[in-house]
C-alpha cells in the first residue's frame, strides 16, 4: 500500500469529493479517517444505507454540506494523506490533513461527521 499512496500524493491536487468521507486522489479513492478515530458523514437520501431496514445516517441536507465543507478544505492547500490500510471497499484509509489540520477531526468538529467507535 504504501508504495500507491507515495505515487498518487503528487496527483492530490487533482481531488474528487463525492460525499463528506470519501474522496478520490489522483486515481486513488480514499475513505477518510481522523486522528481520533474513523469518520462517519452523513448519508444523501440515494445511498443504499438509507433504504429501509438499513444502518445509514441520513439526512440530504447535512451530506450536502459535509460534502461541500470537505472539499473546500481539501482545496485549501497541499493535501498530506498518511493512509493505513484499506477497507472492505478497496478504498484506502487515510487521514487527510491540510496545512496540519487533520480534515476528519475538523470534520467532525464543524459537526459535519462522527467518529463511529464501532469502526474501530
């Protein structure tokens, strides 16, 4: 893993924000975790988690703006990933900091996302 995460850091000017815990580097989609600990944003009312009988947070309204927030903050200066691994999904986790302000506890913080202990 960590020889990908090394070639796709100077791609990371080029990022995608799909929703307010995943992005993609470069070609690398990556699934954001905090420094304390892993991240859960909002889901928009599309996502499968939001269908009955799922476990989703849902709420259209703040997965907008936890989009929006993240990628203004992941456009707001050179973006440093120190990924660890990847998930079920094949997405890499990573924490993802801007100017050293970790974006998953910032996230989090502008109560935008959760750290979902159940993740850990």
């Amino acid at each position: 893993m960590r020889d990908s995460v090394e070639a796709q850091r100077s791609d990371c000017s080029r990022i995608v924000v799909h929703d307010g815990d995943t992005f993609r580097c470069g070609g690398m989609k990556v699934r954001l975790v905090a420094a304390s600990g892993p991240v859960d944003a909002p889901e928009f009312d599309t996502s499968p988690r939001c269908e009955a009988d799922r476990d989703g947070w849902c709420d259209q309204d703040l997965a907008e703006r936890a989009r929006n927030w993240l990628d203004d903050m992941l456009s707001g200066g050179p973006v440093q990933l120190n990924c660890t691994g990847s998930d079920r999904y094949g997405r890499a986790l990573c924490r993802a900091s801007v100017n050293g302000r970790d974006a998953g506890d910032a996230l989090v913080a502008e109560g935008f996302a959760k750290i979902e202990d159940r993740w850990r």
